[in-house]
C-alpha cells in the first residue's frame, strides 16, 4: 500500500437498489457491473484521493438497504468521518426515504460526520423522478452539500469522495 497522511472513513448509505455498491465499485476500481448482487450486511474497500493536504486514504464502507438488516447497523456507523447519503434520481421513493437514514445517521453518529447528499444514476435523464434544485434545497436546509453522479458512466464519482472528505476543512 502506498504511503498516505491522512485516514478516513467513509460509509454509503441508501435504499436498496440505488447504487451504493455501484458507486464504491467505481471509486475503488474504476468499474462498473450491469448485474450487481445486492449487498448482505458490508462491504468494505479502500482507495486514495489526494487533497492539498496531502495523500488520504478513504475506508469505504458499503451498507446494506434491507431494512430487515438494520439492527447491524451501529457497529458500522462508528467513527465515521464521512457519509454518502444516496438516493436514485429516478426513483421518488428513494429519495422520499433519505428522512429516516438521516435521522439513523444523526442518531448512529454523535461527532456530526460530513454527509453530502448523493443523486446517483443521474445518466438516465429520461426516467428523472427527482428535481436535482429540490435535492438542493433538501441538503442546504440541514446545513450539508448535495450533489449527483453516474456509477454507470463514473461521472463525477471520484469528485463525490473528494468532497466528503474536505467539507469542513
């Protein structure tokens, strides 16, 4: 492993089936999987930005969506220093549903980690559900960033973890 300054860790979290996975994938190895099995539990992975701080390494914590697994889930959310709340631009619902991982968040992590709003899939235009302002306005009211990203094409994927480790720098 390459030498690095700093170490952070990042978890990703969402509803099933929005991309969490997708989205570690490409940010850890630059690939992406038509068919991508759902994940049981976490997965974890690790990758590098460089920051004008120096080099820092990003533990990447994939969380599960199925709500049946939830009760695992205060192990996962300790020390993080990072979160990737990630809902589907054409899927309403899941964006309806970043209330209650918020509120899973705040109440999992009493240091307050940076949390930055993620659109993710926002390739698929034709199929948009949510307006990228009320995403916005969503974040911005709660004092985090939003922003959106494609796993598929890797569009703006690498800046999204970049991001989530300099806020409040």
């Amino acid at each position: 492993m390459s030498n690095f300054q700093y170490l952070f860790k990042v978890l990703i979290v969402g509803d099933t089936g929005v991309g969490k996975s997708s989205l570690m994938m490409r940010f850890t190895e630059n690939k992406f999987l038509e068919n991508y099995m759902c994940t049981v539990g976490m997965d974890i992975r690790a990758s590098y930005v460089e920051l004008l701080e120096g080099k820092m390494m990003l533990e990447v914590w994939d969380t599960t969506g199925d709500e049946r697994l939830k009760s695992a889930m205060p192990s996962f959310y300790h020390g993080a220093h990072g979160v990737l709340l990630v809902y589907d631009i054409t899927s309403s619902k899941s964006f309806e549903n970043i209330g209650g991982w918020l509120k899973e968040i705040m109440r999992m992590c009493p240091d307050r980690p940076n949390i930055l709003l993620v659109g993710n899939k926002c390739d698929d235009l034709v199929h948009r559900q949510v307006d990228p302002e009320k995403a916005f306005q969503y974040a911005r009211r709660r004092g985090f960033h939003s922003d959106e990203a494609s796993a598929k094409s890797g569009n703006n994927v690498y800046n999204l973890f970049r991001l989530t480790c300099t806020i409040g720098m």
